[in-house]
C-alpha cells in the first residue's frame, strides 16, 4: 500500500483497484446486504449494488459517480452532460435501462459565474431528458476560493429490475461472443487532444452519450450474459476485469476493434492507446453465441450504435486473461497501469 | 439572482434556496415521478425524494449530500461520521428509519496520506454499523495537487418504506407540538471553537451521530406529523421552512430550547447564535398533541434524546412565521441570511 495518494489512483486499473480494495472493500464488504441470493455488493466490484427487495422478484439497483473534468467543457460534452450519462450508463449494463431518479450532488467555489452553473445544469436536464430520467434530489456546497479547481458533480442514480433481469460484469461463459457497441478511445483523446490545444484538422469528439436505449435494443435481442461500461481504464482495463471477475479467457481480434481514424491518428501523436482511455458512451457485452448476430443487428439499428462490432469470444483457456490477436501474433492485452494516463475525469 | 456563487450560497437559508431554486428546481422538478399518488418529487424541497413503486405499496426513498468539513477531523467526530450520519438522518426524517444501503463517493487530492483516508472511511464504517446500513457501491478521484483542499464525500442513501408511513417536512396542522429532539448549535459551535483555536475551558463537542433510531422510537410512540433535521442553518431555518411549507405558523419558547451552557458561552464570545448554525444528529419534530407527551417520553428514554423537549405549537395565524417568545414578549424569529455565517459544511 502506497503512503500517499497519486494521480495513478485515479485512473482506473489496477492502482485504483487495488485502493479501493484496502480502504473500502476490507472493510464495509462484511455488511449483511449481500447476502440475499441475486444481491450484488461491494465486494464484486461491479458497475453497482444490487438489492433484492424482500418477498417480491424486484431489485433496487444504486450506483454513484463523482464527475472532475478538465476543461468542463469539451468537444461532444460538458460535465453535466457527463455526470448524468456515466451514472445512468452504469445502471443500464447493470440491466435497468429505465432508470426511476438521479440526485444531483455539486460542489462548486466562491466565486463560480453562475452562468457556468446554469449552462451545466441545463445540460444535465437535456442529458437526463434523453435518458428518460428524473432529477430528484440534490445537494449544494461552496468551498471558499482557491479551495477547488472546478466542479464537483456526483450523480447517484437507482432503478428497480426484475431480479431475474439483472446482468452483472462477471456472466460470461466459454463460447459466448464479446460484442463492442462502437468505437473506443474517442472521450479520453479528444479530451487530451482538446486539453493539449493541438489542432488535429480534424473534428474530435467525445463520445459522451446514455446508452440505456442502446443496452434495451441489446437485451431485447438476444441473451446477453454480461455487460460493463469502459470507461477510466478503458476497454483493455474493461475486458482483463470481465475475464477475470468470470475466470475465463477472453480471445479479441485486434482489427475487428473499431476506432476511429482522426482518433486513431491523434492518440499516436498524444501517445495515448485507444484501448487504455476512457469511454463515455460505450458498452461491452458478453452475448451467448446463438444471439451474436442478432443482438449485432439490433445494435447497428441504433445511431449510437452504428459501429457494433464482434470482436472476439470467451475461451476456457487463460483464465483471468485477455489474448489479442495482431493480426501478426498473439500478445497479451494487459491493463494500463495508470501510471502513464494524465487524469481524464 | 446574482452573478457569482458566493459562501452564502453554501450556508442554507434563503441564499441556497434561491440558487437552488433557479438552477435546479425551475428546470428539473417537470420531471413526471412528482405525479404518481404519495411521490415528493424536487420541487417539495424535502430532506429527500419519494418514489412509490408502481403495483406496490412501498416507496423508494432517496437523500444525497457532498461533505466537505475544515478541519476533517473535529471535536466530537470527523468527516467520515458526518457523511454516513447525514444522509442515515435526511433518510430517517423521511421516515427511513432502516436504511438500505449508502453510497461512498470520495474525492481527494494527490498526495493525501492513504493513512488519513483509512481514518474517515473507518470512521464512515463505524457509524455504518451504528446506524445498521450497508455501504455497497463506490467511486474514487484523484484531483491533482493544488486542485483541492481536503477531502469530497458524497454519500447517497437509499431505503425502503410503505407509502403510507413516510413524513414529509411539510406536515404540520395548527395544534400539532413541536418537539426538539436535544440541545441546538452544538455541531457549528464545536467545529468554530475549533477552528479559532480558542480554549473555552470546556469540552465542546458536535452532536454528530446517526439519529435513526431515535426517530423510530419517536414514530413507534405517537403521531408523528413532519419531521426535518435541522443542519445548515440551524433550527431557525428548519422552523421557517416547515412552517412555510405547511402554511402554518409557529409558536415557539425561546426558554424551552434546550442549548448546552458551554456551547451557548462559546457561541457569545464567537458571535454565533445557537440557533442559526448546524446541528448534525437533531431531529425537529411535529407531533399531534395528544400524542407529545407519550413521543417526548420515548425521546429521553434513549441517549440521544435524553434533552428532548416540547418546544412550541402549531398555530394558524402569522403562516408561514416563527413566533418567538422570549419570555419578555414576541419576535419573529426570522432565517438567518447566509452572510454572517462561516462555512461549516
Ligand atoms: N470510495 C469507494 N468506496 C466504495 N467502493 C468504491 C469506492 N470507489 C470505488 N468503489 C467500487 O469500486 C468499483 C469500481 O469503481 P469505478 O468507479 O471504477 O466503477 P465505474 O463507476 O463503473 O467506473 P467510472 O468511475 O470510471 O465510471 C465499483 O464497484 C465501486 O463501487
Ligand atoms: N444541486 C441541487 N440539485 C437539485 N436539488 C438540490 C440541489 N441542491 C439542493 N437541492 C435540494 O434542495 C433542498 C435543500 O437541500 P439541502 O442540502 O439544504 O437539504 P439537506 O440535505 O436536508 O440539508 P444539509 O445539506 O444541510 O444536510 C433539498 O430538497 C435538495 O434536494
Ligand atoms: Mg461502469
Ligand atoms: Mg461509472
Ligand atoms: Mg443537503
Ligand atoms: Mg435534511
Ligand atoms: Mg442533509
Ligand atoms: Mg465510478
């Protein structure tokens, strides 16, 4: 354990990983809560909790995200507009895609225009709006000037599901598919690229969406066995967890992996991987192999979804691991360290 | 509406009120979740939201707050305890009084001794298993340095309660007793001291604490009407808003507020009254009148309540005002503006 904490620790992967299971897995997973059969707790570290209401077939589903983001405002999105869609994203590839209320959590200095906040406000109505959900509640603090750098924004969320309806980050299966909902890379690079003030002649920008409409097309489609968001990590973080949480292996063609090329080209300048950044409006699902094609279709039927790809399968081999195929050769795809990632959000 | 977020903003009353209610309310409260029979949707202002489940006669419950506390580690607790007791509490005086499962959403800086973290979230379990609720989901960023100073901790909580059963602050009818459920100011006035390093020659402690159970004990005793925890802004502006939610007035006794005598030396020299800073494990009550004495009883029965006391009584005239009796002759006892208060929380 670390004596102080660094920026690695918030960046997904393993370092943070590795935090919250010292400070808080060890120590709150003992509660009681998930203990009930379906009850997902702490200690899965999954996109949220889940809690099975007792003598019905219903579970309440809660997740929470703090949104840091610098600038706040970016190509394709602003923290508002990313605080609600991170937090009704991860209750969607929890299963609940039609979220029952967010709260609205700021932290905000002396001194904010509140033009700023009005902008940022207004663009959580028009994310929330788009998601079908309702903000509910809400909490405001100031800290004095010079205390904070920005904005804090928490957006807790929670929704009821059909306990049976529940799809955790670790179902997956040797066999099923390993399905993307598009492109990877474009949140964390257009960021940077935006933060770096270079000009990439290009159009760069963030994918910042909710998906819960997208994660409904999926699951209506076919049987998905597993889901999770890539976000701080990004997809090579994504994938190492998913095997590992189901102690599978998981086979990823390389190629079949969509990025975009304005993308692709910036991250080389940056020196940033597309695999290794987050995503702010994508999904990986794990889909029983019968369903592949299908739950492909439904998803490339949706615009957020245009660019669904197949891009490998579970395997039994190399449990906990994550096998990429160049093209050229096998290598393992390894989890960024964190380390390497200046902070995103 | 003014053109920069100031600390009054941050100070409860009807600075943050009006902030609120420009930036949250006029835009999010046309949600459709306010409409549903026994919802309190945002625009009700509550300690929290309720969202009666469909085909059920249960509700979902929902109450969030972001602490940040100079100094984190203070007489009588520290920001760990706070963030679990504040939201167990604003989720209590909905009527939640076994909660379900809390949220931990850390921010910190780099560079803050993982030592110091391990304290608060410790802290946070103690008062977790104190108030019997799990915290079952997470998230964790790293600012860099210089972009915060201390510690965020949004807790979100979450719990289960017939429709039927849940208070709201908005309750009182004229005749109802008001009853305080202990001494007023302690947590302000602590955390001041503390911060002016001055030496009262007395033990100056918040009143910090999980108050959920107490409120069973108050709700199993009698008819309770409406209930509100009086944080920021003190029990004067817990009054005000149920008063003016309810169209009531209030009669309140200046000499039946109980105020622990240190705490009321120290708020002198310091300049702060007792009744216009934060309290951190109070409940206000409204109680039918046949039903006081029996709901006063089973306060003092339990150590949190062993100072509770009938303060005053629902009146129709003067609504929406406090009317203070000071023994000498009656004053309103208005809100305190925000202005003159330090930042606590
Ligand atoms: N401070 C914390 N206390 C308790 N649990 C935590 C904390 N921080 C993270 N976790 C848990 O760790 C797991 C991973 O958290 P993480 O924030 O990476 O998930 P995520 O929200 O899906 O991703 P992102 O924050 O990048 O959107 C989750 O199960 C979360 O509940
Ligand atoms: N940023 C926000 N967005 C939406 N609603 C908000 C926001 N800030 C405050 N509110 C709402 O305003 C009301 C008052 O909030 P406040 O935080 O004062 O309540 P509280 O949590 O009971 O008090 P405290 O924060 O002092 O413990 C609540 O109904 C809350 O939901
Ligand atoms: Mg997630
Ligand atoms: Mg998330
Ligand atoms: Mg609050
Ligand atoms: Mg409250
Ligand atoms: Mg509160
Ligand atoms: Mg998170």
């Amino acid at each position: 354990q670390d004596d102080v904490v660094t920026l690695a620790h918030g960046a997904g992967g393993e370092a943070m990983r590795s935090l919250v299971d010292t400070l808080a897995v060890s120590r709150f997973a003992d509660g009681s809560s998930a203990d009930t059969a379906g009850a997902v707790g702490l200690a899965a570290l999954d996109d949220g909790s889940v809690h099975p209401l007792p003598g019905t077939d219903i579970s309440i589903v809660l997740t929470t995200d703090s949104h840091i983001v610098t600038p706040p405002t970016f190509p394709g999105g602003d923290i508002g507009r990313l605080s609600v869609a991170g937090t009704v994203n991860d209750l969607a590839v929890m299963g609940v895609t039609d979220p029952l209320a967010l709260t609205c959590g700021l932290v905000v200095e002396e001194g904010t225009p509140t033009a700023e906040l009005d902008r940022f406000l207004e663009s959580m109505r028009e994310s929330a709006v788009e998601a079908g959900v309702d903000i509910t509640t809400g909490d405001t603090k100031v800290m004095g000037a010079g205390e904070l750098d920005g904005i804090v924004l928490n957006t807790t969320g929670v929704g009821t599901i059909p306990t049976s309806e529940v799809v955790t980050g670790a179902g997956l299966s040797p066999g099923d598919a390993i399905v993307l909902s598009g492109t990877v890379g474009d949140h964390g690079i257009a960021l940077l690229a935006e933060r770096e003030g270079f000009d990439f002649g290009a159009n760069l920008e963030s994918d910042v969406a909710p998906i819960n409409g997208l994660v409904a097309a999926a699951t209506d489609a076919g049987r998905v066995t597993a889901m999770t968001d890539p976000t701080r990590g990004g997809l090579a973080t994504a994938l190492n967890e998913m095997a590992e949480k189901a102690g599978v292996g998981l086979e990823i063609e390389e190629q079949a992996i969509p990025v975009d090329d304005a993308i692709a080209s910036a991250g080389e300048v940056l020196g940033i991987d597309p695999l290794s950044v987050a995503n702010e409006g994508k999904v990986v699902f794990g889909v029983h192999s019968d369903d592949a094609d299908s739950v492909l279709a439904a998803l490339r039927e949706q615009p957020l979804g245009s660019n669904a790809a197949i891009i490998g399968q579970v395997i039994s081999d190399h449990p906990g691991r994550v096998v990429l195929d160049t093209g050229f050769g096998n290598r393992y795809l390894s989890e960024p360290t964190g380390e390497a990632l200046p902070r995103i959000c």
